[in-house]
C-alpha cells in the first residue's frame, strides 16, 4: 500500500517483474485483500503471486513511532513480519520512509555489531552513481556510526555494483585530514584505520565529479544534499526559460535543447535507480520513493531478489565483527 | 595581498572604485609598498589612495591560527589593525579565509551579544539570491548560534538587499516543526520565539526556488551545499557533451545553447554578488573569492563602504541585547 500510486503500481510492476524474469519466484502482496484483487487480472494468469490481507495503511504523514503502535495490522509491519518469519525473503515497499526504516529495525532487529541501521541513495556523477549513506534515516551521528556507513556502503556497492573496493570517501568542508566537526575528525580516524578503501574527505564539489563511490555523512547532511539536487532541474528549466526570450534562433535552439538536457538531467533524478536498501538489518527491506512507478516496482522487486541471494548482510556481520 | 591574482586585481578593482565614485572614498593598500608600487600609475593620477607596507604575506594554504601568530606583519593582520585604530572604516580581502575571520574577530572584537561571529554566503535563487549563513566558518553550532545567524542575517539582508522582515528560514530535514538533529530542533523555538520573519524549516529543495531570503544552518552543511551548488555547472556542461553525440542537428543546437545555458547557470557562481562579510565583529570585513576579478573587487569595495555607512553592527547589537 506504498507510495501515491498504490495499490495499482504496485501490482503492475510486480506483475512486469515475475514475466520478465517467467516466475523465478513468488510476490507476495500486502495489503487489503479487496482492494488487492481489483488491481489484479481476474482470471488466473499463472503467474506466482498470492496475496495477504492486511487492514491498515501508514500513510505518508503519518509519524512513524506512532502509526506503527497504532496501526498493528498496516502493510508495512505485517510485510515484514512475513519476511522476518521466513514466509518471505525480503520486504519492498514505496511507503513511509520513516515507517519501513522504523520497522525495519523493530521486526527484523540489527546485525550484530551494527549500532544503527542506515539507508543510503544513489547519486549521478560523471562516472555513473555513488552511494550517500545516511540519507536521512539518522541525524544526530557519532563517529562509530558513520564508520558503520562507510562500511556497509562499501559492501553493498562491491556486492551490487560489481565495483572492487569501492572508494569511500568522508564529506568534510575541506580536504585536509584536520578538517571537520568533531564527529568527521573521529570518524576520519576510524575510517583511516579500517580496511576500506578510505580517500580521505571529499568536500561537496567531489560528489558530482565520481571521486568517490560511496559518500559517508550524517542524515542531516545527506538529506539535505540529496533534495537540494533533486531542485537542480527544475531551477534550471525556470532559469533557462527566462534566458531564452532573444531571438528566434535562440528560441528554437532552446526548444531543440529541451530534450538533451532532460535526458542529461534524467539522472539527477535519483528515484530512477529503483529503491534503496535499509542497511544494517537482519534482512532484506527495500524502500522505494512515492512517486515509484511500475518500473521502478519492478526494478525495486528485482534488486531485492539480488540482494538476498547475495547475502549482502553477512558480509557486513563479518566485517563488523573483525574490526 | 589576497587572492590569486593579487595585487593585480586588487590594485585594478580599487582603482576602478575609485574612478566610478568620483573619490568619494580613500582606499589604503596594505602590502609590500615595492610591488604595489609596480601596479600603480607612475605618475600621480589624481586618485584617493595611499600606500601602509606590510612585509609578510599569509598564503591559501596557510592554517590560519599559526599564520597569524608567526606573521605578525602579514597584509592581512596590518590592514584590520588599521581598521580597528580608526585609521581605516572597513576591511576588504580575498585572502585565506580562515585568517581573515580569526583576525577580524581576534583584533576587531565581537560585537557585545555575539557569540559567534559568521560568514555568510549568496546563492541564486528563482527570486534573486539568499543568504546561507553559516557558510563554513562554524562547524560545531549550538542552537544559540543558529538563532544568531538567523538574526545577523536578517539584519544584513534587510540593510543591504532593501528587503523588509527577510524570510529566514531553518535548513532541516523536513518541514514540520519536531524535525531534525538536536541542535535545530532547539534552534527552531529560539527562533520562533524571536522577531524574525522566521517562515520555519526548510529542505534543501527550498533553496533554489527562494523560498527563505536568509538560511540558517551550521558552516558544515552550509558549506557542503556551497561547494556542491558551484560543481553543478561544470557537471551539467559534461552531461551534456555525452548527450550530444547524436545528428548534426542536436550538435548545433547544442552548440547555440551553451552560450543560453551558460548565462542561466551564471548565477550559481556565488562569487559574482563579490564578496561576503564577517557578520558579529566591531567592523566591516569582507572577503572575496581567491578568483576575484577586478570587478569583484570594486564590488567588495563599494559594498564595504555602504555597509559601513549603514552601521549594521550597531543594528545587530541592538538586536541581540533585547532579545
């Protein structure tokens, strides 16, 4: 019952996804079973789905800790309880981000030697994408926790990603080891100290160029980052419509110039990359943005089955309990 | 002696100030006599200027407090001491930042009230331009902190920008009033409670669009955000090259909107408005890109003169005392 469009996108990218991969497994969904059935075909299609009933939705204003005391029987709990009862080997879902994170960590619990789970997001550069971990999720961080991103992230990125010792760099306000809030001074050092692929501190004008491929931050600066540059596009349009009043040649250059900025701006836009893994949890728990669409369900659900045959987080146990 | 051009640019901005006023003001070159000397006209020219030698000079990759201990006659240290006996009303430099702030505050003072003097910064926006303050110079900020650069940036933007009751706004995580890291949630009841137009949180989605005149959040976040918003523009430039690979025809347009594109996203080079001020010290210090161009300096002059007109340490006393 995630995101605006559900349950409609939901079902239809679930749906694209166990065609295009002919059944390779099952969906379950999660949700109130009427209005389940609507979005579903009405004669069987053969496909490998099956559907639990669940009451309640989290909307999207709803605060977390709240709604899932109150609302029991939401989507969103009972998905991943299936999931933390074994009925299902990993959880999607375009829902409350703070809900499923919040869930997330409740039901399934952390890995051991994770002191806080993370998300973290894609962000284009020029080298393809890099991973900003926390994204938001945690806000107030102390060093330990933001070693434990940079690690996690640099996991999951080897793992899906396929890149060998990913670079991870620590976002400070300058590139010299000395640099930083007290909390990116520490963290510098318990990075340093780690068998990561450690560069150092990157500074804001790095994320965009690829200098690292995983990004560690708090929540706070992450989240703030990662809006800021989901704005870019829409600035530019207003800015570029108000530089294009001259002449008729600049007009329709401008109009031919549309369609190559979109699609040099498309990656900016991060939901593209289909989800982002809550880290740090004994389980898989994908969360997708609102405006998801089938695609990007489908994309979601198909990472997901990725990261479970990969077991991305024993490695992180492993990691964290060696060092 | 600051900035990479120097004193090139900084003797040519001066002059031009100078000419396009009339002499309405003097101008008081601090440096080695000898090589200011080599920049100016050889025989007397009729301008309002004079020469104070200063022997040493603190470079960009200086750290600022050793700097400022070891050269004691640097151009920088000599040029606020002048301003603080009275032999000077304001302070200009596009030098090593750090040893600018330290210096005003070590030799100027800060203002009765002030806990922390800042550096703000300009960033383009729909609507024009905002202030982020902090934009580096405080990395560890508590809420009273925030409230003071809420208030100093107000002051500023009202004063200088002629905009009545700015919009501050509180860069966070999400709009609702409970969001954030400690520090901002704390931040935002001080300046709640104050007389600021305080619109509330902002997310960093709200920057571009010109949604607050001032922005408040620590010199960590601010200055990530800084220097992110400069990269975008050669960022944009490589994204589009690898769009336009396609016809003839696209290569054309392409080549007749870089000039369009080049102008719209001319504005995210902050360094443009010339110059940033130290806000909370007694004085008027401001700092310039280490890129300035003549033109910036003439601008930083000229905004130094007004600010010191303006009197806008007295207005911030004033206001930090009653509230």
């Amino acid at each position: 019952m995630g995101g605006d469009f559900a349950p409609t996108n939901v079902v239809a990218g679930a749906l694209e996804a166990l065609r295009e991969t002919d059944n390779r497994f099952e969906v379950v969904f999660v949700g109130p079973e009427e209005l389940l059935r609507r979005e579903l075909p009405s004669t069987s299609s053969g496909d490998a789905y099956s559907i639990v009933h669940a009451s309640q939705t989290i909307d999207m204003h709803d605060g977390a800790t709240a709604a899932l005391k109150q609302k029991k029987d939401s989507s969103i709990a009972v998905g991943i309880t299936l999931h933390r009862e074994g009925k299902a080997d990993a959880f999607v879902s375009a829902g409350n981000t703070g809900a499923v994170m919040s869930a997330s960590t409740l039901i399934l619990g952390r890995i051991e030697g994770v002191s806080r789970p993370t998300i973290g997001a894609f962000f284009p550069t020029v080298e393809g994408a890099c991973l900003i971990v926390d994204a938001g999720a945690n806000v107030d961080c102390r060093p330990r926790h933001l070693y434990e991103f940079g690690m996690m992230g640099s996991i999951y990125v080897q793992e899906m990603f396929g890149i060998d010792r990913p670079a991870v760099g620590l976002l400070n306000i300058g590139e010299e080891d000395s640099k930083g809030n007290d909390a990116a001074k520490e963290a510098f050092a318990l990075l340093k100290a780690s068998k990561l692929n450690f560069i150092g501190n990157i500074e804001g004008r790095d994320i965009l160029p690829g200098k690292a491929n995983v990004v560690v931050c708090d929540g706070f600066v992450g989240n703030v980052i990662l809006k800021f540059g989901e704005s870019v596009p829409s600035f530019l349009k207003t800015r570029l419509k108000a530089h294009t009043g001259g002449g008729i040649l600049t007009k329709l250059a401008a109009l031919m110039m549309r369609k190559t900025l979109r699609s040099a701006l498309k990656s900016l836009d991060y939901e593209e990359h289909g989800g982002v893994p809550v880290l740090g949890v004994n389980g898989v728990s994908i969360i997708g943005h609102g405006k998801s669409t089938p695609k990007a369900f489908k994309n979601m659900i198909l990472k997901a089955e990725e990261m479970a045959k990969k077991n991305i987080n024993r490695r992180i146990q492993e990691a964290l309990a060696v060092q």
